[in-house]
C-alpha cells in the first residue's frame, strides 16, 4: 500500500478563519512532508518532518503551523491567510530505509478569499 | 547548489507514438537520485521511475525508460506507445543521498505533454 491520503479535498476559507489541513499514511514512513503548488508550477518544499521531529522549515509564514502528532499523521494549522496563499498544498512521505521516493497524497486545493 | 532544467515547457504526441522528454541537472556530487514524477489533471504526483546515479543501466518501467548520461549530466525519459492517460505535467526531480531522512526534492519546472487520439 503506497497511499498518502489527505482532507479536505478542497477547502475555502476567509483571511480571519482558522482551518487545519490533514495528511495520513499508513506505510511506517518516518519523513513527512508539506509543499505548496501553485498552477502549472513544480511544488515549494514548506516543511519536513523526521521521526515527528521537524527538522526544515524553509522559511514559511508563521501564519502556516505544521503539527505531527505521531508517525501516521501530518497536519498543517492555517490561520489569518492571505489570497496569495491559494494553492494546491500536497503532503508526502518516504521511509529513511527502505527508499528515498517520496509519495504524494492528491492535494488538497486552498482557496482564500 | 543543485539544479533541474526542463527545457520544454509543453509537448504534444499522437497516440501510440513515442515521445521523449528532456532534463538536465547540475551538481558537483557523484552520488544521487533522479526521479521523474507525472501529475495529471487530476493532480496527484505520481512516481513513474527513478535513477540512482552509480548504476549504469537505465531504469526502465513498462513503457517508460530514461536515457541516463552522468557525464553530460541529462536525464531524458522516453514514453514507448503513448496513451491518452500519459497526458499530464511531467517533473524531473534530483535529490542528494547525503540529507538522511529528510532529503529534499530538487524539480524541474515541469513538461506539459498532450497526448492526441
């Protein structure tokens, strides 16, 4: 099973709202990810995290606030948004040993109004 | 620093025909990885094959093989017998073995290829 699942499959939020994005496998990786799409462009690397320790933060806005609450689950806390922040948001992980390939979960499309 | 290079913006081939993408990288280390990942429409970033720069032989996966040239540092892909599900944004990627388990993915701008009925 080489699935990365992520909710909500879309989501649209105003600029005070507080919403969370969610990421889940159940592959015993230990490296998750979150990366920022916009259209028609390759993905931004916005955090990692390393057997639940984050350990690459490449300089996001604190208004973005990545949480992993054990191996299986990656969140992503979203809060006082800008509109430029609409993008499609992707999660993915790898294991440390048995590969390098990260595997993608199919996104989920912010959209800030 | 490392870099991709994806020197077609966009593609097109007919179906059943073979069609191959370019990619180029940059980097002054002699170990790594190379990947090339498809996201269709749909948007899901699917692996489609990879490449570990101390193997010589070129990967190859069903209709999909690459062209691996350490020297001249290209990575093209090759996709035999195109089909209408092969239509999609294709990334070429580097990633550097010496970050452990929190080794970046280094893309390319991406390849739009279209294939016609």
């Amino acid at each position: 099973d080489t699935e990365v699942t992520q909710t909500p499959k879309h989501l649209v939020m105003g600029m005070t709202n507080k919403k969370s994005l969610k990421c889940e496998q159940h592959m015993g990786h230990r490296a998750m990810y979150w990366y920022k799409q916009k259209a028609k462009k390759p993905p931004e690397l916005m955090f990692v995290y390393s057997y639940e320790k984050l350990s690459i933060n490449e300089s996001v806005p604190s208004r973005f606030s990545p949480e992993c609450p054990n191996s299986s689950l990656l969140n992503l806390h979203l809060h006082a948004l800008q509109p430029e922040d609409s993008a499609l948001y992707l999660c993915a992980s790898s294991h440390p040993r048995q590969g390098v390939e990260q595997y993608f979960g199919p996104g989920t499309r912010l959209t800030v109004t | 620093a490392q870099t991709v290079t994806q020197s077609q913006p966009e593609m097109s081939v007919q179906e059943a025909e073979t069609v191959t993408l370019s990619c180029t990288y940059d980097t002054s280390e002699n170990n790594y990885y190379l990947f090339w990942y498809k996201q269709p429409p749909s948007r899901q970033m699917i692996l489609v094959i990879r490449q570990e720069a101390y193997k010589q032989q070129n990967a190859t996966e069903n209709r999909f093989s690459v062209n691996f040239q350490k020297a001249a540092k290209s990575f093209s892909l090759k996709i035999s017998d195109s089909q209408l599900g092969d239509t999609a944004m294709y990334f070429c990627a580097f990633m550097s073995p010496y970050g452990g388990a929190t080794n970046k993915l280094i893309f390319g701008t991406g390849t739009l290829l279209a294939v016609q009925p």
